[in-house]
C-alpha cells in the first residue's frame, strides 16, 4: 500500500513545509516565484496582490530597489564576520538607528535572526539579568492565552496557542498565562475597545498564586497577530506596566508583528505610551530580505549585566548569523526608507479609511466579528456544520484565486498589506476580498 507521500508530486516531496498542510499543498500547490511592488507573481502567471505583507514582514512592498542594492553591494565587501569577540562598523551604526527609534531608555540592541530567536532571547535576558541581582528565585515567566512568540520552546511555553503547543510535552517549568483581552461586548470594535482593564487586573491574580517575587517577567504582544488580531482594550497595558513595575518584574513587548509601522510608530510601545523593559522584534526591521531580529533592552537592564557579569563574557547566549553582513545593510537600507517615504504617517493617515473598508465588509451574516487597529484589521467567519476553519479556510484559497494573498488562522482572515498601499490599493484589496465572500457564502 502506497503511504500518502509517495503519491505527491516527487518534484515537491523532499521539503517539509512549515506550518502548511503539506499533503494538502503538494497536491494543489500555490507557487510563488516573483515579486515586485504590492504583487506576488504565481507559477502559473497571475499576479496576487499581497495582502499580508509577505508573512507580516514586506511592510515596504517587494524588490525595493535601495534594498536590493544594499544586500548586493554588501556581498561583493563583506559577505559574514563572526560576531562573538569580533564585529563589524554598520553593526554598531545600525544599533544606534534602531535605538534611537525605541521608547524612553530601550537604548541597547541584541541581535538574533527571527522572532523566534528575539523571544528566546529576552526570556533568557530576564532570567539571567535577576539572577545576577541576586534574585536567583524569579524563574517564572507569564504569558497569554491567545499569544504568539515564535516556536521555540521558551516562545511555545509562554504562548498561548493550542496548536503550537499541544505536540511538545510538558514545555519550560513555573509558567502562566493571563486571559485574552476581549470578550463579546468588544466585537466589531474600531479601534482599542473599551472596558478591559480588569483583564490586566488577572495578573495581580496569578501573582497572589505565585508569590510575585518567584516571577521573571510578563511577555504579551501589545497588540495580538497570530492569533487573529486583538487590539488591546483602553487602559489595559497601561495597566499591566503599572502592576509589574510594582512587584520588580520585567514586562517584555513581543513586538515582531508590530515594529516598525505596522500601527503607524516604530514601536506599538510609542503609540499606546508605555515602556517595556524589553521590545522584541524581527520580520518588517529589514523588510523581510534577509533573516534578522533584534531585542531593544531597557538600559537598567543592561547595566544590571555590565555591573554584576565580571570582566568576562556577561551573557552567555548569542547566534553564529547575529548581526549578519547582509541583513544589517538590508536593515540600514530600509529603515532609511521608512523616513524616506514617510512610512509611518501614511500608516495614521490610512488607518481610518482602511478600517472602514473592512468593517464595510462584515455587513454579512458569514461574518460574525471585524477587528481593526492600524494597518492590521481581521475578520472572523462563521463555521460551517461547526467545523473550525469550515468557511474560513474556503475563505483563504478563493482569495488566491481571486488575486489576493491572506493571512489564516483559525476561524480568522487577517489582513496586512504593505504599509506603502495607497487608498487606491485597499479599494483593490477590499473588492478582491468582497468578491471572495459572496463566492464563498
């Protein structure tokens, strides 16, 4: 009896894929193999308006020519250098661009390759810097139902997505997750939506649980992707800041969704006014053209390694790639790119427009909730015969057909196109997704 892979295309067995159904894909497959502007190109020719940025990440549209040139004239002087005891100028030159883009004193920068890595890196970050207080005891971290922070197994421990965890055991030890911020009342909201505040308010709980001098740090995404887009309820993070301030605990942003413009600031931090100890990022740092992450770190936690980690080496962590020849210039260029094209002032100018283009399109019974907050709004489909992902999933395929590119996750379709489109290009958005909700019913 032939097993379900040999009967695949032998062209596309060898690549197991990430996160796709890969039986599924390698009998219909979606082929990409060009890009330029806001379009993908399909093997087949057609263009596909990419209305998820990439995965989160084109925030500047593809094949931005200032990058691409970056990337290749940087490969022709200096293709790697080793980043433990050696390093290159543009590092150094990209750090203070980068920090200089951060909340109050996030002033130092770590670098990684992905979000996965940035994450994995300020959980280490915070265990680390209270150890070397002397506050060997706050080992805990504290997540959210509904977060995403990569697939490592310190992001998987404090995430709080089923899928990604269910597979892999027991995960990190003394770990906790305060509810998702949003409940029926907030649905079709524009915007932040209101009453909230007491799910911030659950921290305090889990800390009367586990005594707050056993806890590490609290890690959320100031404003949730992956797991369907959530804007944060009025009040909440300010509150959360304020509670962990109180009990000496860390509060990291997992900001690799929304750095760099995707709420129209550099940092959701600056938007809502509040600053973390520490801001993880990745994806849209260099426009997604080479693998890169950086971890901005508060400057009291930095001292706290340089006063306390001896003369040696303070952290004992880091990446062979950290800092890669290639994505530093592909950074550099496109974070001059963002002042260029005023980037994040199109974002603010935008949002409004955008978000009233989609809540236009929740006016259908199929769709049962609209969320929107800067340039990535989603939408929320009912099931089908109460199968999770019955209409949605029919949602994401008729898309592609149609021309358009978006994001699944579960019974969720976000949205999130280059932070360049213009009006005109969310009315083409828009029409392409109308059409695939009146094909789909």
């Amino acid at each position: 009896m032939a097993h379900d892979n040999e009967r695949i295309n032998d062209d596309l067995a060898a690549y197991w894929m990430p996160f796709t159904p890969n039986k599924g894909f390698k009998a219909n497959p979606k082929l990409l193999v060009g890009a330029d502007g806001l379009y993908y190109t399909t093997s087949d020719g057609r263009q596909v308006f990419d209305g998820s940025s990439g995965l989160w990440c084109c925030a500047l549209g593809h094949n931005q020519p200032k990058i691409v040139e970056a990337i290749r004239e940087q490969a022709g002087k200096l293709d790697y250098a080793t980043p433990f005891g050696y390093g290159h100028p543009a590092a150094f030159e990209l750090a203070n661009t980068l920090a200089a883009r951060m909340p109050g004193d996030l002033n130092h920068i770590f670098y990684t390759n992905s979000g996965s890595e940035s994450v994995e890196t300020a959980l280490k970050i915070a265990l680390a810097y209270h150890r070397l207080r002397g506050e060997g005891e706050r080992v805990r971290l504290i997540g959210r139902v509904g977060g995403y922070h990569g697939v490592g197994f310190g992001g998987i421990s404090v995430g709080g997505m089923v899928n990604n965890r269910k597979f892999f055991g027991a995960m990190l030890p003394g770990v906790d997750h305060m509810p998702l911020p949003y409940d029926e009342a907030m649905k079709f909201s524009h915007g932040q939506p209101e009453g909230g505040v007491q799910y911030a308010d659950a921290l305090e709980e889990i800390l009367t649980l586990h005594d707050p001098s056993t806890v590490a740090a609290v890690i959320v995404e100031p404003a949730a992707g992956s797991a369907g887009v959530y804007a944060p309820p009025k009040g909440y993070l300010e509150r959360l800041r304020e509670i962990t301030k109180k009990h000496g605990i860390l509060l990291i942003f997992d900001e690799v969704i929304t750095g760099f413009g995707r709420l129209g600031y550099a940092t959701a931090a600056e938007r809502f006014g509040i600053e973390p100890d520490l801001i993880t990022t990745a994806k849209a740092l260099n426009n997604g053209a080479v693998p890169m992450g950086a971890v901005a770190v508060h400057k009291n936690v930095y001292d706290g390694f340089m006063d306390n980690g001896g003369e040696g080496v303070e952290f004992f962590h880091g990446y062979t790639y950290s800092a890669h020849p290639l994505a530093v210039a592909a950074a550099q260029a496109a974070q001059a790119l963002y002042d260029e094209l005023d980037v994040y002032a199109n974002v603010r100018a935008l949002e409004g427009y955008f978000g009233d283009a989609m809540h236009a399109l929740g006016q259908v019974d199929t769709i049962v909730d609209v969320r929107n907050i800067g340039f990535m709004p989603a939408l929320t489909f009912a099931q089908i015969d109460d199968k999770p992902m019955g209409r949605s999933s029919q949602i994401f395929q008729k898309a592609y057909e149609n021309g358009l590119k978006v994001r699944l996750s579960g019974d969720h379709i976000a949205v999130a196109p280059p932070l360049v489109s213009t009006k005109e290009d969310i009315d083409i958005l828009a029409a392409r997704l109308r059409k695939t909700i009146a094909d789909v019913g």
